[in-house]
C-alpha cells in the first residue's frame, strides 16, 4: 500500500514538472524579449471566439442566407409550372367541354326561357373568367405572393426593425462578454466563470433561435407559395368544372395561408417585437456584460420565440383556414388524437 502510495506521489511530482518545465522556459524567452511585448501577450490571451463582433457578424450572415434563398423562388416556380402546363391543357379543355355540353343540355331542358338564358350565360362568364386567368397565369399566380409582399411593406412602413438582427446583435453581444470572461480566467477559475455564465450562454442561444423563427417562417410561406405556384396550372384547369372546382378554392386558400406568413411576420415585428427588441438593444444601464442584463434578455427572447411559433397558426387561422404547426395546434391535435383511441378503446370494451 506504501509503496502504491510512493509511486503516484512520484507520478504526480513529475507530472507538475512537466507542466512547469515550458512555463519556465517561456517565462525566460519573455524577460529576454521586449518588456511591451511581454506585456501585450498577458493582456491578449488566445480566444478561440475571435474578436468581439465576429459571432453577429457570422450569424447576420447566416440569416442573410435565408433572403439569398427567397431571391428569385418564386420566379423559378413560375418557369417550372410551364413544365406540366401540356397537361393541364388537356385537363381544361375537356372539362370546359364538358360543362358546356351539360350548359346547353340544361338551356335546351329548361321550359323558362329567362332562367334558360340566365344560367348560359352566367357559365359562358365563369368559363372566361377562369379561361382568362389560366392563359395569364404566369402573371397571375405570382401576382397573390407578390401582392401580400406589397402589404407587408406598407405595413412595415418606415420605422420597422429587423427583430432577427436586433436578436442576434443582442445574443451575440453575450456569447462575447461570456468568451471574454473565459479567456481573461486561468486555471480552476475557469471553471467558476463558466458555471456562473451559463445563463450568458443560454441567453445567447435562446436569442439566436428565436432570430432563425422569424427568419425561418418567412421563408418557409415563401415556399410553400412557390409549391403552390409550380402545381397551380392544374388547380386552375380543375376550376373549369362545377364537381371539380372546390380544388380551385382548395389551392387559392393555400396560396393565400402561404403569402399571409411574410404579412403576420410583419405585423409582429411592428406591434410586437419592436417594443422588445429595443427595448433589450438599448440596456446601457444594464448592458451585455452582467447576469442582470442576460436575465432580462432571456425573458424577452423567451417571449418572442414563442410569439414567433405561432406565426403559422395565425397566418391559416386569420382567414378562417384552419390551424397551422405550432406548439398549440400540436398539443390540440394530441389530445384529440388520446379521446379519439380512448372513444374506441372504449367501445371495444363494451362490445
């Protein structure tokens, strides 16, 4: 047991020496060196975060490539709809004969002549309104998203912010005051820093989620425009029928439930996250080097990454078209899903 003792006293004595060995050989090189540049060396320890800006600036970037993404979607969504436009050609025309056929069917075995007519003529409106809007559907199609894009803009108006800027400005601002701590620490005392700047941390990844939510969502109505726009052309041709028309309608509530993400993110940022989000941006008193600063943030950012979950659920609902994916609907659709095996469970229980 003694001797078991004796060899890890040994095994620790040179393990120390070997730790101090190229302290003291660089202590040397520094007294031989210049005094300042010794000096700067101590005051500038090595950051693996690099200098303080560089995390918002790389995550600005980040962001930025959502709206690199979004350039030219919907553009390329109009071309590619062209692709199957040989198909639907033959989809309108059959289903335009068709109701023709049964519009002269019906004037010819209507004995009032004014109900006769009304009903002709009321087809021949509606076959050359939708016959209108498929020939035109290049312009038409991307007209919707680009309207809902032109009231989102009035909305913003002048004095609107960016909440995914502002967030990640605010967030990155603690990653650096928390990596600073760290390097300034040595030894033990690192651990100590970075126990006590993990609510600095968290803040800043609470932060950064929430800015990708927002960007997130504007692009993801975006997209879904763009699906709708590339299969629209047949959407359009299955207008040309009474028993299929409700496709139409089908496909113009979901271009519209799509388009209305960039207008509620919008109406969010101006009514909403504006007030927040300068409200933590201007914290002088408190600023991004304290844990009474990174608390109030989290809470902000907190709130506003829920807020921005229920941007899908208000971008469908807002025109009574249902629900979309977030946290509410999810736990709703749960719960209906456990009554409805618990009502089948139970019916065959009694059976």
């Amino acid at each position: 047991m003694n001797a078991m003792l004796l060899r890890l006293l040994v095994l620790l004595v040179t393990a120390v020496l070997l730790h101090t060995a190229p302290a003291f050989a660089q202590s040397t090189s520094a007294e031989a060196g210049s005094p300042s540049q010794s000096v700067e060396s101590a005051q500038t320890p090595p950051s693996f975060s690099g200098p303080t800006g560089t995390v918002a600036e790389s995550l600005k970037s980040w962001i930025g490539q959502f709206d690199s993404f979004r350039t030219g979607l919907i553009g390329g969504a109009t071309s590619l709809s062209q692709s199957i436009r040989s198909e639907t050609d033959k989809v309108a025309y059959g289903l335009a004969l068709i109701t023709l056929t049964l519009a002269a069917i019906r004037f010819a075995a209507t004995n009032d002549p004014t109900s006769a007519w009304n009903d002709i003529l009321e087809t021949i409106m509606v076959l050359g309104i939708l016959a209108s809007i498929y020939v035109g559907y290049s312009q038409f199609a991307p007209g919707i998203y680009d309207w809902f894009t032109t009231l989102a803009n009035k909305i913003a108006g002048t004095r609107s912010s960016n909440p995914a800027m502002t967030l990640i400005s605010v967030g990155a601002g603690f990653l650096d005051s928390y990596n600073q701590a760290m390097d300034a620490a040595s030894g033990l005392s690192k651990l100590g820093v970075a126990v006590s700047g993990l609510t600095l941390l968290f803040t800043f990844v609470v932060c950064a989620v929430a800015a990708l939510m927002y960007s997130f969502f504007i692009a993801l109505g975006e997209i879904q425009a763009a699906v709708g726009i590339v299969i629209g052309p047949l959407a359009v041709a299955l207008a040309f029928s009474d028993y299929t028309r409700r496709y139409f309608m089908s496909w113009l509530d979901f271009m519209i439930g799509a388009s209305m993400y960039i207008v509620i993110s919008t109406i969010m940022a101006r009514l909403v996250s504006s007030a927040f989000t300068s409200t933590i941006a201007d914290q002088t008193g408190i600023g991004t080097k304290s844990l009474a600063g990174a608390a109030y943030a989290l809470g902000v950012a907190l709130f506003m990454l829920l807020v921005a979950l229920e941007i899908p659920k208000m971008s469908g609902a807002v025109f009574g078209s249902g629900g979309g994916l977030s946290g509410g609907a999810a736990a709703r659709l749960g719960m209906k899903a456990a009554g409805g095996i618990g009502g089948f469970l139970a019916k065959k229980g009694k059976k």
